[in-house]
C-alpha cells in the first residue's frame, strides 16, 4: 500500500491463480466488524482489492444481528476486540461460531489487553495485531476465506 497526495493507493496482493481460486465460486461477504470507521473503511479496501465483498458493523450486537439475518451467508467473520454495546470481538466470535460453526474468524486488536494474549484466544480462530502487514492480512483472509469455502453447509 503507497499513500500519495493524502489517498491510498492499493496494489493487488495476489497473484492471478490465487484470484482465480477465491472466485471460482460464489464468494459470501466477510462480516468486518470494528468501532472505528476509518479501520472499516481500510479493511473493506484491502478486502475489495482481493476480489472480496463486505458487510459492516460498527458493535458486535449489530454484528450479530446481521450474521442471524443473513444465516450466516458470510465468508469469514473479521472482527475487533475492544467495541461498545457490552459485546465484545471475543464474545460475538464465540456466539457466531456456536451458532454459525463453519464460519472462520479472524480476530484483530491493537489494544494490548488479557484478551489479546494468544493463550486466551480461542485456538479456532486466527488472531493478527493492528497494525497489521498486508500481505500478512491478505494471506490470513485468503488462508480462511478458502476454509470457510470448504466447510460450507450444502
């Protein structure tokens, strides 16, 4: 990613196979949850580059609410830690994966907190620290989005 006259540009970050791959099929969204809109608006660039398409939410209770509306229809569930409404990332992973078990999460914070310990994050989820290196990201998205693709209820 290259900043230029205050805009980001974004370089794809895949290579043509990979693309290939995560649109042989249909791709459900991912559900990228986080408080700050500036964060959501970076993921949702990042994700748009790979191909992908996003669903936001600004607090876990929305979030979840969405994902029961959509019957989890998503391709991943990407989510911050810290949010208001008294759910937070951990606690809304854990209620869209007993409710929704095929969905992947990817949990991100950059708020050093006991819940950000690798040991207290649930070893079914991938966890990446804000900030995060791209190429980091787009492997870890790709890395579940396939998963999830695998693991899909027909």
């Amino acid at each position: 990613m290259k900043r230029a006259s205050g805009n980001f540009r974004l370089f794809q970050i895949i290579s043509e196979p990979e693309m290939n791959q995560l649109h042989s099929t249909h791709m459900k969204p991912v559900l990228v949850v986080d408080d700050e809109p500036q964060i959501r608006s970076l993921v949702k660039a990042l994700l748009a580059n790979d191909g992908l398409d996003t669903i936001e939410a600004s607090d876990g209770c929305s979030a979840f609410a969405t994902a029961r509306k959509l019957d989890a229809e998503i391709s991943l569930l990407l989510t911050d830690i810290n949010m208001p409404c008294g759910l937070d990332g951990l606690d809304l992973a854990a209620a869209v994966k007993c409710t929704f078990p095929e969905v992947p999460v990817l949990v991100v914070s950059s708020r050093p907190s006991p819940a950000t310990d690798r040991n207290s994050i649930d070893p079914g989820y991938e966890f990446l620290n804000k900030p995060f290196d791209v190429r980091v990201f787009a492997q870890t998205v790709r890395k579940l989005v396939t998963q999830g693709k695998s693991q899909a209820r027909f």
